[in-house]
C-alpha cells in the first residue's frame, strides 16, 4: 500500500499542479490519516477507522507557520498560495475556524498578496461554523466525484453509510457560487467491483449536478502519485480536456485541467 504522510504542521513549498507553489498547512495527525472517507485513490494510503490522534493546536499552527513566514521572509521566497491539505481533511479540526482566522491574519501580516486554499472533501459543510470559516478563503475547493451514490461510495467510502450526493449537492449549493468544485476522474475496481467515473452516462450526470451547484470554477485531474489500491488507472489528460469542455459547452462554466 503506498503511503505518504505529510510530517510537519506546516510543509512545503511544493510544486502543487492545481496550484502553483504552495505551502502546506496540515492539521491532521502526523503519523496517521484522519478522514470521514477513505478513498481507494488516497495517497495517504487506506486507513482501518478514522479515529481522532492527537491533533496541532491553534497555538500550535500559528507558532509553526509564523516560524516559517520569517524564514521564507529571509529567504526572498514568495509562495503563491497556502493550503490546507495533509493527512486527511482539515475541516474535521475542532479549531479550524479559530485557525482559519489566524492563518488569514499571517497571510494578510507577512505575505498578503498570497492566496489562502482549502482542499476538502466536503463532508463537514453542512455544519454553520465550517460554512462560514470557508466562506473567508480565497479557494474553497470541494470534492464532488460521481453524480451516482454508487460511485461515490465506490471511489470515496465514506465512513458515514448515510452519506449521499443528494445532500452534498444541496450543501454545496448553500455556498451561493463561492466555491471551487474538484473531481477526480478514474477508473478501476476494487474488492471486486469495478468503476469507471468517465463513461458518457457519469459525465453528463456530473454535468448536470455542477450546473445546480453553480460553483465559479472546477478542477478536474487524474492520478498523480501512486494510489494504494493498484487496479486503478490514470485518465489520459487528453479526455480531461474532453470532460471540461463538455462541461464548458453545457454550462459555460470553466474547468482547469491537471493531467
Ligand atoms: S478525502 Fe482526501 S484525505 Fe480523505 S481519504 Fe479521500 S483522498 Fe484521502
């Protein structure tokens, strides 16, 4: 099983294909995944239960990103985006609000040109004070990957059995067009069942589900570093492209492509 886990609070910068040189903010465990999903494509690797391991403090994220502002400061290394990602989903956090708040004041007091990102996987929106703590980043970025309930638990699993993407479509909506959809496009089988989220039939529903969510943009991508499970296949970047401008045409709504 492949794993990578993130070992700082604070991480990078990276070369991020969606996002061009980020520095990593995680909040999750540093030893262990911490997720409502257990994606077959995670590059943290499968995780047994998501369970709550000791997690950074608000205190703590800001000691560590402050620490790192001042060295990039000395450098002359201006990133072009802070993002939270890491080892799992951020959003679970007891203090994300409270972080999200002190990670925007270091961006706005060091680097205030930078941009803020959230990667999640929009399990935790239906929760006010998540919602609003969203609201306040430049990139809110949510996961959406199959119009089909099937597909979904095939690709994400989510821990949660009532889980579904009609209330995930509703929750995204309530964000009123601030957001970012992203989808990961692939194929494969796992445990005996195969999914493939590029078939005509997938493609027009996911369509359809972005038109009622009215996001300002979408990311869609393919694999990019190894996956645990080994049956799954990377989406030429060429259908990507395919994908986004099938979607371009229905909805005139744009999609970045990262092959
Ligand atoms: S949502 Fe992200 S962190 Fe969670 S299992 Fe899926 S890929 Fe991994």
């Amino acid at each position: 099983m492949a794993t990578v886990l993130f070992p700082d609070i604070v991480f990078g910068p990276i070369h991020s294909r969606r996002l061009g040189i980020s520095l990593g903010i995680n909040l999750l465990p540093l030893k262990r995944k911490f997720c409502t999903f257990d994606c077959v494509y995670c590059e943290c690797g499968l995780g047994e239960m998501f369970t709550e391991n000791p997690l950074p403090t608000a205190s703590d994220v800001e000691e560590a990103l402050r620490a790192k502002l001042q060295a990039l400061k000395a450098e002359g290394v201006t990133p072009d985006v802070f993002t939270f990602a890491g080892n799992g989903e951020p959003t679970l956090h007891p203090e994300f609000p409270q972080i999200i708040e002190v990670v925007t004041a270091l961006r706005d007091e060091y680097f205030p040109q930078v941009k803020v990102s959230v990667l999640s996987n929009a399990t935790q929106i239906h929760r006010d004070e998540i919602r609003q703590a969203l609201l306040k980043v430049d990139n809110n970025i949510l996961k959406l990957d199959s119009a089909f309930d099937d597909t979904m638990r095939q690709m994400n699993r989510p821990w949660n059995p009532a889980y579904n993407v009609a209330d995930l479509v509703k929750n995204l909506q309530a964000f009123q067009g601030k957001l970012i959809v992203q989808t990961m496009f692939l194929k494969g089988s796992y445990q005996g069942r195969s999914f493939d989220n590029t078939t005509p039939e997938e493609v027009q529903a996911w369509i359809q589900k972005v038109a009622e969510i009215k996001p300002s943009s979408v990311m869609i991508y393919s694999l990019d570093r190894e996956a645990p499970v080994k049956t799954l296949e990377k989406i030429p970047v060429e259908k990507l492209r395919e994908i986004a401008e099938q979607l371009k045409k229905a909805t005139g709504i744009a999609a970045s492509v990262a092959g």
